[in-house]
C-alpha cells in the first residue's frame, strides 16, 4: 500500500510553508559566500548551498514566487507536479516534475534565478513528495511573494494563471 501525503509529512517532519505546502530544511552549507563576491540583488553572506524536502498535496499549491539563486527540483515521491516558470523575457515554461518520462516528466527541473515561479500536483495526482536545492543558498531575504494585481500587470498574457497560483 501507498503512503499518503500525512506519512510523509509525519515521518520526514514537515511544517507549513508560507508559498504553501509543507517543507523541512535538510542541509546548510558551512562553507559561506561573502555579499561581496555574490550580485548585487543578494542581501548578504550566503550559504553555498541549501536543500529542502517539499510536500504538495491535491489542491495545495505553491503561490507564484521569485528568489534570487537557481533552484533545481527533484522528484522523490508521489504523483506529477506541474511547475510554472514565467522568465526574465515573460515567457511561461511549465515543467513537469515525475518519475514517468513516457508522459513528459523528469526527475529533475531547474528554475532560473529571478524567474516568477508556482507549482500545483497535476491534474489527477493525489501528492507530490520532491527536493528544492538553491545555490547560493536560500535565505528568506532573497525571497518575495508575488502579489496578484502587480504581476498580472507586468504579465498580462499569463494573467489567468497568475490569478489562479496567487495569494494576495
């Protein structure tokens, strides 16, 4: 039998995320990158690296966000996650995170830095299990929370979906 998405939450120790869903951080980097040294978008020293376990479930998503470092996705367990990307030039790329490539899913999805971003379990899936690692290292300074009004402004030809994966 399957494990649901609250075995997961329970056993890997999983808390609310404020993009939504459920993460826990697992690694940090000793190793330290000096602001100086890093662009200027950064507000500080980073860690060289950071990972985190993120949990999805049906009718959950992760609300449309930015960070300042690239983010590479990985699937551990569970159903298809959808991943929207709105990049620098505003073209929306969706990523289709899974374990079947027969249907267009990969293991792996790299979110460049900067880009607008949200992700929601495909139609028909129950939860997704995946990883985020974030080089340099994420640190809530670099993150920003999309508010609806702005972005579907700046991007009006995805203004549906910005609708659909916003908070505010």
């Amino acid at each position: 039998m399957r494990p649901n998405a609250s075995y997961w939450i329970d056993k890997l120790q999983l808390t609310s995320h404020i993009e939504g869903g459920a993460f826990r951080e697992t690694y940090r980097a000793d190793l330290t990158i000096p602001r100086s040294t890093l662009p200027l978008f950064f507000q500080g020293d980073r860690n060289a690296s950071t990972c985190i376990y993120f949990l999805l479930s049906q009718g959950q998503f992760s609300g449309f966000h930015r960070i300042a470092a690239d983010e590479l996705w990985h699937f551990y367990y569970g159903d298809p996650l959808l991943i929207y990307e709105i990049n620098h030039n505003g073209r929306l790329l969706t990523h289709r995170l899974g374990s079947n490539p027969e249907n267009g899913d990969s293991f792996q999805a790299i979110i460049k830095a900067g880009s607008w971003f949200a992700s929601t379990p495909a139609p028909g899936s129950e939860y997704t299990l995946a990883g985020c690692t974030v080089a340099p290292g994420f640190d809530f300074a670099d993150f920003e929370l999309a508010e609806r009004a702005p972005l579907c402004e700046q991007y009006p030809d995805h203004a549906d979906l910005i609708r659909q994966y916003t908070y505010l």
